[in-house]
C-alpha cells in the first residue's frame, strides 16, 4: 500500500514484530448491548434456547431478565480484539482457557483488554503466531469473558529479528470448578416443558453422539450483518476484492459465525443446555463460505458435577460443524488424523443443564 | 435417516400418526419480544403504519407504548407451534377463526398451546390433515393470538391405521363482536395527516377494489432472517440441500413473510388501518422464491360498525398477493375457478379504522 | 397505469406541478427509535464510534444515554419526506444547511415537515427541481434535523405551465456559530484510547487527506434492509422489475446508505469525530449496485474552534467514497472537472472532535 505521510492517521492494525511478550491493549469501541443485538442474533442465527429468548422465563429462575446469549458475548468481546490483534492474522489458530463470567444483561456496556502471553516466529519468518489472553468486563468491571487465542500474524517485515519464543502453557479444558453459574440462578421451577424438553443433566453420557440434524444455508448478507454486528473488522468477510485476490476467492464467513450457528442448532438434542460456561479449546479446521449449508453434531465428553450444587451440572461436548454434509454418519477425523473434507469446527465446551430433582 | 440410538434425544417433529384428536400442547421457546424486534420487523417489511411505530403516536391515543405489529405476534406464535406440529407438514392449508387479543407492547414474553381439534387421513394413506387451534398468551395470561390452522402432515409410517376422521366446523369468518379493541384507545386526537391520510372508515365501501401498487423484491437472506427471527424451523426456508431435493428445487420463502410484505403494502390505500384484528380465511395459493417481487391488492368485502364504539369501525378485506405481476388488473380467480398464476396469497382480514368525527 | 376509481385512495406521490412555492408539508409515519435501530444501524455499517455504540461511555460525558448515529438520524427524517417529495424523482441533485440539532436518544419519537423554498422548471418541459426545506423533531417539538435537499421530479403532465422560478440562495457551508453541541456533553473525562486512539482536533490541518482504507462490499439484502428501516419508500431501491425496466437496469442502492458506509470508513483515520454537526453540501456523482464495494478517503477542508468551548473543535471535510477502487491515491475529479469513473459521493461535512487539553 502506497505510504503517504496522511497514512499514519489510519490504522492498519499490528504486524507481528509489533507485539511485546507482556505488552497490554485496552481495546477501541465500548459497547452497549441491549434488545436490539438480542433479535438481530435470533434472526442470524434462529437461536431458541428459552432462557435467552424469554424475560419472563429467566425471572421464574430469579435471574433479572434473559441475559444475552453467551457466544454473542463471546463475539463482541472478540470483536473489540480484531483491529489491534488480528487485523493481519493470516489464520485465527486456536481458543483455549474460555471461561464465560457474570451474565450480560440488555443495557450492559462491554469492554475488553488483552495481554500478550505468548510469542513464536514461524519458520519461514514470514510470520509468527502471537498468543493473546482477553478479558471483556461490564460497566461494574466484572468480568463477562476471559479467553486465549493464539493467530497466525504476518510480518510488515519479514527481515525483522525474530522475539525470544515463548509458548504459554495451555489447559486442556476449563475446570469444573471454575465455572460460573449465574449468581441468583435458581432451577426449582425449571418449566421442561416450556424449555423444550426433559432432557436433563442425568440423561447424557460420556461418548454419547447426537446429530443436531437441522441444516442452515448461508447467504454473504447474513455473515456480514452477523460480523458487523460484532464491529469485527476483519477484511476477508467485507471486502469481496480482497477476498477475490486471496486464497479462496471468495469472502469468508467469520468462523464465529458458524460457531453461533452450531450453537443454535444443537437446541435439537440439548435443548436444556441453557449456558455456555466454557470453550475449552477448539478451531476452524477449513473456511465457509456462503452458499453453503451447515450442520452440526456433538459428542458428550465429560459429565460433572459442579461443587455446591445439586441443581445444576455441567457436560463438557465436542461440536462438530460441516459444511454440505448432514452429520448422521457422525463425520470427524479419519484413522489418518485427517479430517472429513466436509468438517469445518471442531469446539470443545462446556454447557451447563439443570439436574433432574 | 439412520436411527442410531442417540436420535431419541433430537426431535424429528411429530408425523401424522403421532396427532391425537383433543390433545394438547405446550410450545416451547417462550419469547419476549422489544423495541428490537419492532425494528427488524420494520426492515424486513418496510411498514409504515402510525400505531405501531412512534410510542408517541400510540401515547397520544391513550395507549401505554407503541404495540407491536399483529402480523409480527402472529409469526411469533406460529413459529412456537412449527416444531411439534409442522416439521413434517407437506403443505400450510388454511387459516381460520384467527383473534388478535390483547395488545403485545415491548417486554410482554410470549407463550403459545395448541390443541388438535381435527383428523382426516387423506385418500393416498400417505399423509393426513391436522387440525389445531393454537393460542398465544402473554406473561400474564392474556390472550393476545386465538387461531385455527390446518396443514397436510406425512405419515411416517403409511401403514399405520387412520384415526375417526373428524373436520371441526370453521366459522366463515370472525363476527364483528369477536373483535377486540386495544383498552384504553381512544381516537379523539387521532392525528389523520401524521399517520397517512384522512381516509376514514367510512370512506370504504364493500366491493370496492385498491391496488397498493408497490412491489418489493425478496432475497433469500432476508426471508431467512425474518424467518428466522420467528424461530420457525421448517426446513424448506433455511437449508438449500433439503429444498433442492424437494418439488420446487430452491428454498420457499415461508408465507407468513408473503402476509407482512401484503399488509405492509396495504398501507398504501389503507393507511388508517391501524390493527388486523382479525384473519377470517386464507391461505396461501402458491409458493414464492427470492428474487420474486410481490405486489398486492384488496377488496373491501364488508364494513362493519362496533357494538358500543363510534370511533372504530371494522373493514373486512380480501388480500391477493401476486409475484411479478403488478396488481392494477387485480389479479384473482378467473372464471374458471382457478387463480391467476401470478396469485400466491388470497387472505381475508379484518381491519380497524378510525371513523370520522 | 389503469386509473380506476379506486386508484384515488392510492398515493402515487407528488408530481412538479402538485408542489408551489410555500407549500408546508406534515410527512407521515411518526417513528419512535430505540436499541433496535441503534443494533441494525451497527449490522449494516459497523460504525464504530464511542460515543453511540456505549452507554456508559456516553454517561461518562455528561449525556443521558448514548445518541443515536447522526446519519441515522438523518435517514430516518429523509425517509419520512419521500412518499410526499420525492417517490417521482428522477435524481436526488443535492443537500445544504443541513444542521443536527439536539441528540436522539432511545425512546425518542420523531417527525417531519418541509416546506418547498425554490421550484425550477427544466428546459426540457418534462420535469423540474423542487427544493425543500426539512425539519425533523422529536416529541418535545426541538430540532433534531434542519436541511435543504433538491430533487429533480418528473412532471404527470409535460403541458401543464411552468411555476415562477424561484431558486433559493444555499448557504456555501453551515457556519461554525450554527453547530450544535449536545447539552450536558463534558469531554474532561474523554477516554481517547477507549474511543480508539489520541488523534485530537489540533492533529488535523486543512488540507491534510485521509485513506480510509477499509472496503465494504453491499449485497442487495442489506441495503433492502436499510431502506426499509428508514421507511423511505422509493421504488428503485426495492422493485427488481421496475428498476431493470430503468435506466441503470438493476436496484439502486439509497444513496444514504453510501453515506453511512463512508461515515463508519471514516473512524479509520477520524477515530475522534464524535459527532456530525452538519452536512454542508455535496452529493451523488453516480448509482452504486449490489456487489459494489466501497471505499472512502476525507480531506480537512477547514478547521474551527468552537465559540466558548475550549474542549471541542470542528472539522470541514470532504469525503469522497468510490466503488471498486481503493482510495489510497484520492480519486476525486480531474483537471477537466470530471469525477474519476469511480467516484460515488462528494460529501462536504462538519464534525465535532474533542481538543487536547
């Protein structure tokens, strides 16, 4: 891009030797999020899990009103973190170590720091992956997310001198014991019926697989509503020059987005999991673009329960989101480690569900 | 599909076999609905009516907020009824008896029940007619949507026995004194230019035909979010593989958004009419795709007078919806008794207007 | 088009000889906003400006709540002209004096009234220029919006005799003492790196020209959606068939939603730039179309204190958005006075930023 003195006013985000091992970034745009980022995600992503849906419901549970949906928090917050983190990420590699805090409520206001936590030039040295822990807060400062994500960064210049390496040490999974429940949450006159059934906790188990079965097909004015949605910036998704010049031809739907789509339609087979707790690890194995249709099947890793509760457990799940492929035959990865061409997310969580009482 | 044990946990939608005559169902998804369903409501559809889109409007008239769209609540209460009784529908056939109650102001949290209140297996022994009436309720137990409907439903297994054919007698229309006036309107102030027009309640004469000349081009993603935004999960709108294999070969555009887009246009030729307070019959007479663009035109069938208001007066209209084909011919049933082709809606509404004072 | 009786309850819109000079018009469609709008305006622009995207950020300057987007503002009381002023335009000439006056803020009602201060018969006989002044208010009576626009309109009837020309002075730009800062804004706690860097009104010097980079491609769904929102009626937006009957052969995206796109281009680069205080002029050089991608760059024309303030300035820019060419060599117009091939939108604008204290 052509230099200008005029240039130094416009951002075009950090290069990898931009960031320092231990360097901060209190990120740009707060943000409010209220009734109308409720609707626009129902209707980007059909979403129909009641807590979420209903006001009324939640205040039956003690809560004050229907929070926000989780992996909409999750977007947002990551939304803030594209202009300084990834804005020249040639891929998002990887999520780990996400734990989802006190709920978001409509009228909160979000915003989110990072701190960079781990730093390794790439072989070729044309790129290094830069590891990043974000933290998105409410107006209180409580915190609504607290994640890592490391991505694929290039270089301004590639003659740059390469950082000490430094890889942090990854969990493999959250926790149970630091999982949040929603502080007021009470299940006793959990309505099963209402909520979509009587699937509780106690009625899945570990290796168990379930085909969400329901298909969605994407259209480029739906993930970039979605993606915009999320002041996500990232050029790929918007700019059809940009993506025609790159390696896919095409834009790319912001790999959150298929996230909220598995998400929603694993309502059918786990309609009572009525909260993202965690993301334990997980990626993007292969782009989507639209035009394509999604679908989405899970497996039951882990099943907790969660201290001081008789009300509430957790299931840690596999989500498997591919692309022109119902998932009745359960697609995954090959005896030879690869993946089913069709596979497109790979996310390891942990959701919460009451208990039977 | 293959039926792996692990399918019991997701619904497939009940078939027709699974319907009992007199049973009851609680739908679930409660729903609250804001200020930001008004405004995708309002993108989607274009709609202009004075009523429900200033809350100062509505305040000037005795009302405590600007209610929501009738046609929105009606899509809200029929997208909770989708998955337990039309996942497997092969077509919507007909409503009937369809009350709007009470009003729905942003905050109100929806509920919806059904009952079947007919059966009838079809000759073929393939598939069979479900008859429910379906009511919507607010948090606190008002009606606010009273209606019948009646779609074809596959058998999953064509060998299963029929039940006693029942077909329950469907009132031709809602009497005038079925309908329900908003508590607290009071129409002195109505502001005429504000709102669109001097045409009053008395302008319209039954026989009378209007053409709302204006035509409006649908995309797949906005049926899709509309669609969506309802959380009707039908199939045939949201995943291209099912509707490629299926008789038309490309996603149908779920009626309901045909119904909006209709009564959205109306508002030219009928600008008062600030409630559908009532949907006496209709149906929808053939499908409709994106990059189809609609028109509309009604014929006012009868005008009534309320008992005990002399502000309010009822207009029952016919709507026809065409697909590229504007409406000033007025397109309907040709002599012959088939629709033109272009028809994809024949609906009979009732409308309330202000009289003149 | 057949011109039934009943045709006469059908607004076909005003045509030039329906418009004299003095004429008032009361635009109909009061339109409350709220959340809902500020989430879809988000969706479709992905402006990121501190100021209306939080709350909180907006409380920490003294305000209520956070302002809706200016541009917002501005299209929705554009959208309440169109159906009176200009549904039989052929082109949208230009706008001047256009003043923001006190901010909307959630829950606001607003409406519209112009007046026509110039008419102006083309040579041709078969249309002429209609200049109006617009105000919109909120449902305290202040001015949110003052502006004048002039349109071409098609004449119904090329015989009927031409009006007295009267062609209004316009003001070359909005003065600084005509600016309006929000009541109650306080910029001593401004959060420069929450807001999305330290550039302040001193860093910008007239003639100074700004890239900002980032593209945006439109999809016909999104701006459908975005010219509903506004209830802006005009056929070429939305009517597939009529617009390939036209001359461009396809829908014309609203000019407006150019505006906004460049507006949200604009915060790389005018991070700062709080507020829009006035458009002083400009216009459409050439349509835009669905798969389009836009680019922006501004030059600081002008830059003025404020009279009694000392912590917020004004900058005059120009901002030129293009499509399919990004803008790091500022296209504009050439030496013979004819725009680029890629130019869109010449807008001359006034915005607020905060000075260094």
């Amino acid at each position: 891009m052509h230099q200008s003195p005029t240039m130094s006013k416009t951002s075009g985000g950090n290069y990898f030797e931009d960031f320092v091992l231990g360097q901060k970034l209190r990120h740009a745009t707060p943000r409010s999020l209220g009734e109308g980022e409720r609707a626009i995600y129902t209707a980007l992503t059909g979403t129909r899990f009641a807590l979420q849906s209903s006001a009324d419901f939640a205040r039956s549970l003690g809560l004050p009103d229907a929070p926000l949906d989780d992996i909409l928090v999750f977007h947002i917050v990551f939304g803030r973190t594209v202009p300084d983190i990834s804005l020249n990420a040639v891929a998002n590699l990887g999520y780990a170590a996400c734990v989802f805090g006190v709920p978001v409520y409509p009228g909160d206001s979000l915003t989110a720091e990072s701190e960079v936590i781990g730093l390794k030039e790439t072989s070729s040295g044309k790129t290094g992956v830069v590891y990043v822990r974000s933290v998105g807060r409410n107006q209180r400062g409580e915190t609504v997310l607290d994640y890592i994500r490391w991505v694929l960064v290039s270089k301004r210049d590639p003659a740059a001198p390469a950082p000490d390496t430094h890889v942090p040490e990854l969990p493999k999974a959250v926790s149970p014991e630091s999982l949040s429940v929603p502080a007021g949450l009470s299940l006793e006159s959990y309505d099963w019926a209402l909520a979509g059934g009587d699937l509780a906790w106690e009625d899945y188990v570990p290796g168990e697989r379930i085909d969400h079965v329901d298909g969605t097909t994407l259209e480029d004015a739906e993930h970039q509503l979605a993606t915009r949605l999320y002041q996500n910036t990232a050029k790929v998704h918007f700019n059809r020059q940009v993506a025609e010049a790159g390696a896919f031809g095409r834009r790319i739907v912001y790999g959150g987005h298929v996230i909220s789509i598995a998400r929603a339609a694993s309502f059918n087979g786990l309609p009572n999991a009525f909260r993202v707790a965690a993301i334990n690890a997980g990626g993007h194995v292969a782009p989507t673009f639209a035009g394509d249709t999604l679908y989405a099947w899970s497996q039951v890793l882990e099943s907790h329960a969660l201290p001081g509760r008789d009300d509430v457990g957790a299931l840690r799940l596999r989500t498997i989101a591919t692309k022109d492929r119902p998932c009745e035959a359960f697609p995954e990865r090959g005896e030879d480690g690869r993946y089913d061409s069709a596979v497109v997310l790979d996310l390891d969580s942990t959701v919460l569900l009451p208990r039977r009482r």
